[in-house]
C-alpha cells in the first residue's frame, strides 16, 4: 500500500502497465487466430447448423461460438442476429456462452496470470455450464415466451456493437481453406477482422487493468480476507461460487477484462470455484443485462439472469469438487499481479515478434480500406457496409 494519492495512483498504474506486458502477446496471438477462422467460416453456414436445440445442435454452437469474436457485446449482438435468422434460442445463448468463455486467448491469458489449472477449470467448467444452460431451457423456456422474445427482437432495438456483429468479413469464392486464407483477399479479410476484434475489447481491456491495478495497489488483503471467508475451510468453497459472479456483475467488466481482476480476487482469498464462476459472469455485467433487456424483453432478460447464473454457480461448484479430489487446485495468493516488474525473458521477446505480426496485419488493414469501416462498428446492423465481404 502506498501513502499519498500520487504514489498510490502510480503504483496502480504501474501493476496495470506490467500486466499488460505480462498477457500482450497471447492477446495479439488469440485475436490473430480467432481473425483466421472467422475469414473462412461462412456466417450463412453458422445460421443453417442451429435450428433446434438437439446436443449435437449446441455442440455447433459452442464451436462456432470458440470460433468467434471474444467480445462481449459483439457476442450478444451476434447471438441476436442468429436467433432473428433462424437459430434456436437456446442455441443462440451457447453460442454466446463459447464465444466469450471458451476462445484460446482467454485460455493463454488465464495461464499466464493464473496458472494452467485455472485454463484447465475454464475449459472444463464452459461446458458445464452450457449443459446447465441446455437443460434449464428445456425444463423452463416456453414457446409463447420464445415468441414474444422473438418478436422483440425483430424490432431491431439497438445495443452495443451493433454494425461489428453484422459485418460478414469472410472471404468470398471456392476453394480449400489454406487456398482462401493465404489469397490477398484471404489476407485482406484477416486484417479487417483482427483490427474489429481490438478494438471491439479495447475498452474492456484497458478498464479491466486499471481495475484490477487499481484493486491490488489500493484494497487491504484483510478486506478480501473477510468478504471471502478466507481460513474458515468448506464455508469459503461454498460462498465463493455464490460471490464471484456477483462482483462481476458489480465491475462492470466483460470479455478478457476480467482476467486481471480474476488474479487479484484469486491472490486476495476466493476460493478456486469462485474464480471460475467469476469468470464466467462476463455475460451478466449490467450493460448486458439493460441489452438483453432491449433484444428480447423483461421476462427473457430475468430468465437469462436467473439461468445463467444457476449455471455458473454449479460450474464453479463442480470444478471446485472435481479439481480439489484430482488435488489440481493450486496454492492460493500466487497469481501475477503487476508487482514483480517486466525483465528481459521470454515474454520480452514474444512481445516484440507479435507486435511485428501486429503491425502487419493494421498496415494490410489501413492500405486496404479499413479505416472507413471503423464508423460502423457501433452503427445499425442493416447499415452493414457493402465492402464488407471479401471477393
């Protein structure tokens, strides 16, 4: 802790500073891959393999959803879009789920501030939840509110991200994969997808380090100690999963944002269920929640709420259980966060090669029009520019 305003505030910047160092590359590494696939995987083929809610069904979902924009805004407003072409609702909502909570830089990031264990946890507690998800639906959801979610959502009432959800940047003609990704058009349509996506979690990126460097410098480990119930055994593995995505919600930070945070809550004493259910309450933070609330009504946005939390609160459970009896769960308070510095070693240098590639792919991007679709990324989705599908 710091004494002074000044140094306090400096000391905040710097821990947010150095965990940006710390995670830089695998973000340009995930976006780069995530720009890959999107380039080549057509958005009419998404919406024709999701009619219905059968597993096989959701299981396309939630790969094509790993497949995605990490972004969570442009994840919900995708997900909408799907539901208003033709996808289930269920469907639809496991698409947004794999989209946001099961994407390689999240995996990578959570192993460079975390540990491994906690990548192994997202993976294995994602699918938990959409299960919960899946079944909740199917137990709970009923026709006549589908409908009337339907019906809301064709009115187009705009949320966040609206014209990035809608842009289909991928590559146009016949051919294999390697033959479309590696033509100019191929290298054009990555370009453009890699700049979206940045942009698209910039402001979530950069409010999730601060908060998190802020969080670290500022808040006493005591206070963490007694909200988490740290030292009183099974009490804390219970309250955590129930905490975690209530802080989420209270942070007002979604996507890879949270992560930085997720290591200061995980140094500060929740239990190891609780970062998981944490993690995945991106998609519940209250912007959401007030867009949910435009795309498909009251009465979907509070089943949304009620079932999305269930699920999480069940993964964490079941990951806390699971992972404690496989003695997985690592030893608390060892998280990185920002106080060690940066040095000279290995993420020094990949740093210095993603940031080549990085600059790359904005110069393809600036040379070949991109700049002028950056005024519809917020903008209507039926405004979608006409270049933005690659020929």
């Amino acid at each position: 802790m710091s004494n002074g305003p000044l140094p306090a505030v400096v000391d905040a910047l710097r821990m947010a500073g150095v965990m940006t160092w710390q995670i830089l590359w695998s973000l340009i590494l995930g976006f780069a891959i995530s720009a890959v696939v999107q380039a080549v995987v057509r958005r009419a083929t998404i919406i024709a393999a999701l009619g219905d809610d059968r597993p096989v069904t959701l299981a396309r979902a939630a790969g094509f959803g790993i497949a995605s924009s990490s972004c969570s805004y442009a994840a919900v407003a995708l997900a909408r879009s799907l539901f208003r072409k033709g996808a289930s609702f269920t469907a639809a909502m496991v698409f947004e789920i794999a989209s946001t909570n099961l994407v390689v830089e999240l995996g990578v990031i959570l192993a460079l501030l975390l540990g491994w264990q906690f990548t192994l946890a997202e993976f294995v507690g994602g699918p938990l939840m959409i299960v919960v998800v899946a079944v909740c639906f199917r137990l709970f959801l009923r026709s006549r509110v589908v409908q009337a979610a339907r019906e809301q959502a064709d009115r187009g009432a705009a949320g966040s991200m609206e014209g990035h959800a809608a842009m289909d940047m991928t590559v146009g003609g016949e051919g294999s994969f390697a033959r479309r990704l590696l033509s100019p058009a191929g290298a054009t349509s990555v370009s453009h997808i890699f700049v979206m996506e940045w942009l698209a979690v910039l402001r979530d990126i950069v409010i999730g380090l601060l908060i998190a460097g802020a969080v670290a410098a500022w808040v006493p480990d005591s206070f963490w100690g007694h909200l988490f119930l740290a030292g009183d055994g099974g009490w804390s593995k219970v309250w955590g999963p129930l905490i975690g995505p209530v802080i989420a919600v209270a942070s007002f930070v979604c996507s890879i944002g949270n992560v930085p945070l997720a290591a200061v809550l995980w140094n500060g004493g929740i239990s190891f269920g609780g970062v998981v259910s944490f993690m995945f309450a991106d998609l519940l933070i209250v912007p959401i929640l007030i867009i949910y609330r435009k795309y498909y009504g009251t009465r979907m946005t509070l089943l949304i709420a009620g079932v999305f939390y269930l699920a999480m609160v069940v993964a964490g459970y079941v990951v806390e259980l699971v992972f404690g009896v496989l003695h997985l769960v690592p030893a608390a308070g060892h998280a990185f966060t920002g106080d060690g510095g940066i040095s000279w070693n290995y993420t020094t240098w990949l740093n210095l090669v993603f940031l080549v590639v990085a600059a790359a792919l904005v110069v393809r991007f600036v040379r070949t029009g991109g700049v002028g679709m950056l005024a519809h990324m917020n903008g209507d989705p039926v405004d979608e520019p006409a270049h933005a599908h690659h020929h």
